[in-house]
C-alpha cells in the first residue's frame, strides 16, 4: 500500500484533465495527446525536470492504447519537448517555451466567465500587499542592526532555539516567509495539478483561518454561503459567525449536487470538501468539478475548495483539485 500512494503521488493530477477526441474526423489521438502536454508544459502546469508518467500508467489513466502513448512521447522527444533517460523515463526539458502563443486563448476563455463582484473592503485589503520589509538600507525602520550584535551570553540563548539567530530578526512578510511559500508553490503544482507562484500563496494556521480571510475580504455581510449537507459543521458556524447565511446542499455519491445550487440564483459561493467530503469521505468526481466550474463561471460566482485529507489519498489515479 505505501508503494502504491508513493506511486500516485508522484503523477502530477493535471494529466487525469486530459481528454482525447476519438471521433473519425478528429486528429490522431497520438498527435492530441502530444499537443495537450505541449499545453500544459507551455501553461506552466509542467516544468523543467518533472516526470511523465510511463506509457503503461497514462494509457491506463486515459483509456488508451500503450502505442498512442508511446507515439506521442516519440513526437515530444523529436520536437524537444521532453527527454529520456534509460531505466528512469521521460522528463520535461529545457527548452524554450513562447508563453504568448497561449495568452490570446487564456484571455479569450477569461472574457467569456462572468466574474463575481467584490465589496469595497476588498480594495483596502489589497493595501496589506504594499507593506514591504524594510531592507538593509540606511535608517530602516524595523531592520536590526547586524553590526552591533547583543553580547555572547544573549547570541548563545538565541542560539539554542533558532539555527539563524538573526536572519529572521524583523517583521515577516504579511503572507508568510517567501522561501517556504515557493516550495508549497511547487508541491502544489506537482501534487494538485495548481499552476500558481509564491506571491499567490498565503501561510495560515489552518483551513478556519483560510476560510476567516476569505470570508472577511470577498462577501458583505449577509452573504448567502452554500455548504455541504451533511458537511464540516465549524464550517457553517463559521459563516453564521461572521454574519453571513449558510444555505446546506445536499451531496451524493459525486459530490455536491449541482442542481440544488443553480436553483437558488441568490448564493454568493459555496464551500466544498471535494478531496475527501467530510463526513461521508467521498471523492467528488471529475464530471461534477467540471459541472460545479460551468456554474460557477455562468453565475459569477465563488467556490471555497477545502483540499481536506489531500496528502493522505491512496486512488489507483491523482485527484486533481477544482482549482486545476
């Protein structure tokens, strides 16, 4: 069993996203699956040094012939694309990428969503991204002096609860240390099928105060939240705390149902746990993301995704989130 979740842990979830067209008048699949990891290469999804998953485990994920994988990796290695090493498989290569020929299309998919409207105190939150470290400048405020250390006895105490008594001696950024930030970055793209960059990530203490901070900065009070029925209940408390209408939706074996939300054209988000639903632990499926995206897009409307229990899985597949 530890095998098997190593195993899967290691395919990134963005290649369960792909989908062939097999219809006669489409392209060959080997061609398609080829220009679709183009894609996600180009997109940022996949970068220099991660690993493809072998032909037998992608043939598998996606219901096609060994062959038409192995065709596409040929493609990719002749174009460049990716490289081989014998006895360890196929990686993405250095090569150059020209991010613009995918700009137009991102920006063409981004005019046709309709975006949710955010409050006024949205834009004063945004101030909190303005506050800088000082750096080592002269007469910085909140920037220790590294010239005038306090005596030895003083470093020795530091010392024994910090192997760098005094690189992080002043305020920290607002979102957290940018270091670290940039490592769950690329965890998250590797492990979650999420494209996204350290200046995105916010450290919290937890999923309540992920859910305080977004409550606090996207809605009004009074705003109607969709949650799981049954779900997380601090969830719920949590929306009533802060002042706004929780709304339960049911779920079923696919995740929450669709139906109910797109009936109440008044909900403002809804907060899910697709990972693993709390408590009846099933796994959304990819058909009801996609759904759960169609709406969310077509109402302007928020979704809350609480990854719950995403390190633990043990699927034969990755589960990519709703983000991705």
């Amino acid at each position: 069993m530890l095998t098997q979740i190593f195993m899967t842990q290691a395919i990134n979830p963005c290649f369960q996203i792909i989908r062939i067209n097999k219809e006669k008048e489409s392209p060959p699949a080997y061609y398609q699956l080829s220009k679709k990891i183009e894609n996600l290469i180009s997109e940022g999804f996949l970068k220099s040094g991660d690993e493809l998953p072998s032909s037998r485990v992608l043939s598998a994920m996606l219901n096609l012939s060994r062959t038409t994988v192995t065709q596409a990796y040929k493609r990719l290695l002749e174009e460049g694309w990716i490289f081989s090493e014998k006895g360890r498989g196929c990686f993405v290569s250095e090569c150059a990428i020209d991010l613009d020929l995918h700009k137009s299309s991102i920006a063409t998919l981004s005019n046709n969503i309709k975006k949710p409207k955010l409050p006024v105190k949205t834009e004063i939150a945004k101030q909190a991204l303005q506050f800088p470290v000082q750096k080592e400048v002269p007469f910085a405020l909140i920037a220790p002096d590294m010239e005038s250390l306090p005596g030895k006895d003083w470093t020795t105490i530091v010392g024994r609860v910090s192997k760098s008594p005094w690189m992080h001696n002043a305020y920290a950024e607002p979102g957290g240390y940018r270091p670290f930030k940039k490592v769950i970055a690329d965890l998250l793209r590797r492990s979650r099928g999420i494209n996204c960059s350290g200046s995105q990530v916010i450290i919290t203490s937890g999923v309540q105060e992920d859910l305080y901070l977004a409550l606090q900065a996207l809605f009004s009070e009074g705003a109607k939240i969709a949650v799981e029925d049954p779900g997380f209940r601090p969830h719920r408390d949590l929306v009533e705390f802060l002042g706004h209408r929780p709304i339960p939706i049911p779920v079923n074996e696919n995740g929450i149902c669709i139906n109910q939300l797109s009936s109440d054209k008044e909900l403002d988000a809804v907060i899910v746990t697709p990972s693993f639903q709390y408590p009846t632990g099933q796994l959304m499926s990819l058909e009801r993301k996609l759904e759960l995206i169609d709406w969310a897009n077509s109402c302007g409307k928020w979704i809350l995704e609480d990854g719950y229990d995403t390190e633990l899985f043990t699927a034969d597949e990755p589960n990519p989130a709703i983000a991705s």
